[in-house]
C-alpha cells in the first residue's frame, strides 16, 4: 500500500498540522492538508487534528461546509485530540453540539484535584486485538494535551486515567479516535499512525 494511497489532513482551521503530515510522511505517505469537500470525499484516509475548543472547531467547521461531509465519509477517518471528541454527540466545552457520529460526549476531566490541562505522557490500556493498536503493549505511554474528554462507553477501545478513567481511543464503523497525539508520542504514536494508515 504505502504512498500510493490518497491521504489528506483535514484543515479544521484550529490545529498544528505540520507534526502530524512530518510524522505521517515518515510512513512512506504523501499527505495533502485540504478542506475543500470534493478532496475530502475523494481520499482513502483522513485526518481530523484539532485542538481548542470544540465551539471554535464546530463554527469552522460550519463556515467551511464540512459538517454533512464529515458525516457522509465512509472511508478510515482518524479523529486525533479535540478531532475525536468532535465526533461525538457534544461538548461540555462551551455547551457545544458536535457531529454525532459517536455517542459518547465530552465533559472537563474529572482529575480529583490534579491540574487542569492533563499534560504528559500517561498509560493507555488498549482493547485486545484492535487494529489500531497492532503490534503496540496494551498498556503503553502516550502523549496527552487536553481538558475535557469522552467518558468510557460501548464505543471506547482503549482508556487512560487521569483522576478518574476516561476515553483514550474510540471506533465508530469507520470512524477512529485518540485522545492522546500519536505524532507527538514516539515510536508507539509511529506505530499506530502506521496501523491506522494500513486499515
């Protein structure tokens, strides 16, 4: 497979994109970062990065006519950081609506008194067998920036714990998420960008 494949970043207009197309190109992939529509439909794998608020994510989202697309792909998307809880229902974070491809919805961390952002590297417990985390320990160190994230449910794959458990990785069908930045995490994050590219 390889750079044969149509891989495009999905430009949110809220999210550093220059790590994530290194770390994807290092896989042998020749990323393109686009939001027009047609390109989008068009690629055989997507990335949605973000970070901020889900709020500012949404309304760009909007303005750019990429809410009903984002819903329509029926081909491996990646939600990566604020891109994986967009996926789901809402966002306690400025009482946002978000694309409702997932049910989960996001909520501030409830860390038990530890400082808000959760910033560092943290263990993530993956689900046995799961394509994503193909050749990767279950219980790895990943790269986390966030406040507010998915409570575990039917569709969380992988859970980290910050005060209290929270959503790490989801799948929804054809829809992938990480809370963690897997083109900031190293040899595991290289891995997993891998699997996912090769899904």
């Amino acid at each position: 497979m390889g750079s044969s494949q149509d891989v495009v970043i999905i430009d949110t207009g809220c999210a550093n994109l220059t790590s994530l197309r290194c770390a994807i190109e290092r896989q042998g992939y020749a990323p393109e970062i686009s939001c027009d529509p047609q390109r989008i439909l068009q690629a055989d794998k997507l990335f949605l990065p973000g970070v901020g608020s889900a709020a500012h994510a949404m309304k760009n989202l909007r303005e750019r006519g990429l809410v009903q697309v984002l819903r329509d792909i029926r081909q491996p998307l990646l939600g990566i950081c604020l891109g994986m809880q967009l996926l789901g229902r809402s966002s306690a974070e400025g009482e946002s609506e978000c694309l409702g491809i997932c049910e989960l919805t996001s909520r501030s961390l409830d860390t038990q008194g530890a400082p808000l952002p959760h910033m560092g590297w943290n263990r993530v417990k993956s689900r046995e067998a799961h394509p994503l985390f193909k050749g990767i320990g279950s219980a790895e160190y990943l790269y986390f920036v966030h406040s507010y994230g998915m409570e575990p449910g039917a569709e969380t794959v992988a859970t980290s714990c910050y005060g209290t458990a929270f959503s790490a990785a989801i799948q929804c069908g054809n829809f992938y998420g990480v809370q963690f930045h897997p083109e900031r995490s190293g040899p595991v994050g290289a891995r997993l960008i891998n699997n996912f590219l090769k899904l």
